[in-house]
C-alpha cells in the first residue's frame, strides 16, 4: 500500500518534534509545509525533504498529493482550518488543545462526523514509551484497583534547551490566540490528556490558583487542581509551580512532571517525561515491601512525538482510530475549563455544566 501524503500546516518551534514521525515511517511520509512566513516553509521543507511549500494553507487543502495534514497552528486558529481540512476530505491530526471553548469543540466534533475521514487531537504524552509501559501494568493489574493520582509539574530555568525567541511567544500571551488559561488549557493539555488515558472519564473538579494577573487573564502556572473520576470515588490532585531559580536538565522545554498512580497493592511512579530532572529511571513500581525500576525504557521527549506521527499514519493506512478521537479530545478540553472556572468562581465545578 503507498504511504499516506501528509502535509504540515504550520511550521513553528513544535514542527521540528512532530517531523520526526516522518524520518523512517513505513506508513506516511512529509510531502508539503504551508506557512504564511514563504522563508520558514521554504526552509523546513527543505530541511525535511518536503517537496511542495505554500503561503495559503487552502492552496495545500487544494492538492490533490495531499492525503493528509498536521495542524500545528495557534489555537485561535484550530476550528476553521480543522474544518476546512476536513471538508476538503483530508485526514487531520489537529495538535493540542482542540481549540479554545466547547462550542468550537462541538463544531470541530460535528465536522469529523459529516467527514469520511479519520481525526485525532495528536497527545505525545499518551506516547511517551514510560506512560505506555505504566498503562499497560495499571491494565493488567500490577498495582491493585486505582485508589488516586498525583502529578507534579514544574517550570523551571533551562540547562540545554531551546532557546525560544520572546516574539515566537507573543502569542501565548495573548488571550484572543491561546485562550485565557495559559498554562491549565496550553501545556495543561498534557495532563489533562493522561487523566482519563490512565483512569477514565473525569466527573468534577475543583482548582485554586493565582489570580494576581486578574481573573480574565491568568497563567494558573501556580495551582493546585483536584479531581474524581466519574463513576468511582478515585480521586486525584495535580499541583503546577513556576520559579526561574529552578534549573531543570533539558533538552526541550524548562518542564518536567512526575506521575503517581496509587493502587490497592502498590505505586507507580513516572519520574520525567518532557525533561531529564531527576537521575532516577523513568518508571518505578512499589509493592509488597519492594522497588521496582524499569529503565529500559526510551525517555527522550521527542521519540514519543514520532511515536503518536507513526499511530496517525498506520491508523489511516489500517483504518483503526487512532488517540484521541473528537469525543476524547473534547473531554480533554472540558477537564482543562472546569478547572479555570472552578479557579475563577471558586467552586467546585461538573464537567457536565460545560
């Protein structure tokens, strides 16, 4: 079977990781980059061996060489070109978050339904090979029945890492592009994606956070968010901390995060995903009075983007779906909502009210 056509739109810092997908895939290959800089297509697509730039993502939607495309586009800019991606019968992995609210979402999910084509939100941390291995031994019983989750993150100053101009930033800041959550709805999108990929479906959430930016406009880069899961009483937390003084190991991002997972017999314990933190392996297990490390794991941020690039392209090529689907992706998105809500009524708040 030939390979799926994808094509980027979007050629921004993130491009580079999602890239990787198509360096050795036996299912898709990298054969356009549209963005609206002709130099920054021009040369990622030179770089990765694309053959066809464009300026205009619709002159890309309009190829009949493109089978399928990769959304890597500021967030305010997720549901028109989702749609019309999708109405131009091309396949779409639509990055994170899925857009800014739930109607757009509910737009975005009533589109792939008319579509005959696959979509996904792509989530790297559902790829990453130590979160992979930890679902796996939660399935099978490894630690007992869930009890509750705890994840951690940190953002803190970088050893190593990219070095991110502030004017490749401005749009984060601003509300009207990314959302006016920041660090719960943009990066929190990760966490919010790996709730339900271990657990399930979320019932309700509470959060605190820091509101000095003022409440139609805050980082939440200093909250505490609690959780339960629908249908059980497992419960969990997730706290967010910021500090320039706190250096972090990085080949990427100045973030990392760790992971408990309690059962009725034991702990997992994720130790790092998007940095290199703590000298500890990747994955560990306590039970029955002992420590388990599992280090033969590959824990380099960027293989589980190439990782969720490969799900995409032999889940069009197999017809299977791959994660997350416009359901999944959606209740991603109303975890992340309820906690900003929560935070800014200060309530507890269902998932159902969104």
């Amino acid at each position: 079977m030939e390979k799926v056509r994808v094509g980027f739109i979007g050629a921004g810092r993130i491009s580079t990781l999602h890239a990787l997908a198509y360096e050795a895939n036996p299912t898709g290959e990298l054969v356009a980059v549209a963005d609206r800089d002709e130099k920054i297509a021009s040369d990622r697509a030179s770089e990765w061996g694309a053959g066809t730039t464009y300026a205009d993502y619709r002159e890309l939607l309009a190829s009949p060489d493109v089978d399928a495309v990769e959304i890597l586009l500021p967030h305010n800019l997720h549901l028109k070109v989702t749609i019309d991606a999708l109405e131009a019968g091309k396949h779409v992995s639509l990055q994170k978050p899925m857009c800014l609210d739930m109607d757009e979402a509910r737009q975005i999910a009533a589109a792939a339904e008319r579509a005959d084509v696959t979509f996904r939100m792509v989530e790297n941390y559902r790829t990453y090979e130590p979160y992979m291995r930890a679902k796996k031994m939660l399935d099978a019983g490894e630690i007992g029945e869930p009890l509750g989750m705890r994840v951690k993150t940190v953002h803190g100053a970088g050893r190593g890492g990219w070095s991110i101009p502030t004017s490749t930033m401005s749009w984060r800041i601003d509300a009207s592009q990314s959302g006016r959550v920041n660090s719960i709805h943009d990066y929190g999108a990760h966490i919010t994606s790996i709730i339900p990929f271990f657990l399930g479906e979320v019932e309700k959430v509470h959060a605190m956070a820091d509101l000095t930016a003022g409440e139609e406009r805050f980082t939440g880069s200093r909250s505490v968010i609690t959780w339960k899961q629908a249908n059980s009483q497992v419960l969990g937390t997730w706290d967010m901390n910021d500090s320039d003084a706190f250096v972090i190991d990085t080949k990427y991002y100045p973030v990392d995060e760790w992971v408990e997972i309690t059962g009725t017999r034991g702990i997992l314990w994720m130790t790092r995903c998007t940095a290199r933190m703590v000298d500890l392996p990747p994955l560990m297990m306590i039970r029955d009075g002992r420590t388990h490390g599992y280090s033969d794991l590959e824990t380099d941020w960027g293989d589980s983007f190439r990782r969720a690039g490969h799900e995409f392209t032999s889940g069009i090529t197999n017809g299977t779906q791959p994660q997350l689907d416009a359901a999944e992706a959606s209740h991603t998105l109303a975890i992340s909502l309820a906690a900003a809500k929560s935070a800014v009524e200060q309530r507890e708040v269902a998932i159902s009210e969104l």
